[in-house]
C-alpha cells in the first residue's frame, strides 16, 4: 500500500473494508495508529503507540488484529528471528537492514539486491516470495584499521 496521506477514519474503514475486515472501534485504533506512516512496527511498539493516547487495548487484540491484517495483505510480517516479528506497512517487494544495536530496520529497495539463485523448490510448493534481511552492527575498529 502506497500512503500519500495520513488516513483519516473514513479512509481506515474504507480500506478495512475493502479487505473484508469489519471496522470494529479497536481495529479502527490499531490500523490508525499503524497506517498513519510508512513504518515497521513490532506488536509491542504498537501496542505502546495505541496506549498512549486511547484507551486501552489489550496485547491479544493487538497480536490478533496484526495477524489478521497480515492475512489480509495490509501490512507485512518481517520475522528478523523467532523473537521479533515486524509489521511493514510497505507490503511491496524490498528487503531489510535490520541493526542489531538499535533493534530497527530500514528498507532496501529490490532493484539494489539481487538473488541469482533460488534452488529447486521443495515438491507441491511455489514461491511466494523472497525476503531478505542483512544483519547489521556499528563498527568498532578504528577507522584507521579498516582503511
Ligand atoms: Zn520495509
């Protein structure tokens, strides 16, 4: 999804909507407060986000509304390993630094990272996809020694 704008509630419950999702008040709070930038969240920063100027919304409704949004194609899961799990409001192909040291990821465009080879696909299965993500850290050697 391209965002040229932050949507307004009328724009959040169109694009629900159009997505077969039924714009209850806390999806509403969770898609407006996760669509009203170009972002990657992880459910906890969201839930962080909601809280702070709505009321409250549990973690399940969070985790559960984040799944279904997935689901439905309106933000996309970028699993940097088994314990952090970023919801891109970008769902368009590109891939991820993710830095370690401030724990965010930053976006790489697919036309400057290129796959040459996918091996044969397992029997019964299609690609859907490749995503990548490039772990980064800061360097601490000496500018000196990587000259
Ligand atoms: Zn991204």
């Amino acid at each position: 999804m391209i965002i040229d704008k932050t949507p307004d509630r009328a724009d959040t419950i169109k694009l629900l909507r159009q997505s077969d999702i039924i714009p209850t008040h806390q999806r509403l709070v969770i898609a407006h407060a996760l669509f009203a930038r170009q972002q990657h969240v992880s459910a906890e920063q969201l839930l962080d986000m909601v809280n702070q100027s709505h009321t409250e919304v549990s973690k399940a409704t969070v985790y559960n509304t984040l799944n279904l949004f997935a689901e439905k194609g309106l933000v996309r899961e970028v699993i940097v390993d088994r314990n952090r799990v970023f919801y891109d409001t970008r769902v368009s192909a590109h891939h991820h630094f993710f830095d370690v040291d401030s724990c965010t990821l930053t976006d790489i465009e697919p036309r400057v990272m290129h796959v040459d080879y996918v091996p044969p696909l397992p029997e019964g299965t299609i690609q859907e996809g490749v995503s990548i993500v490039v772990r980064i850290r800061r360097n601490h050697a000496p500018a000196s020694a990587a000259a």
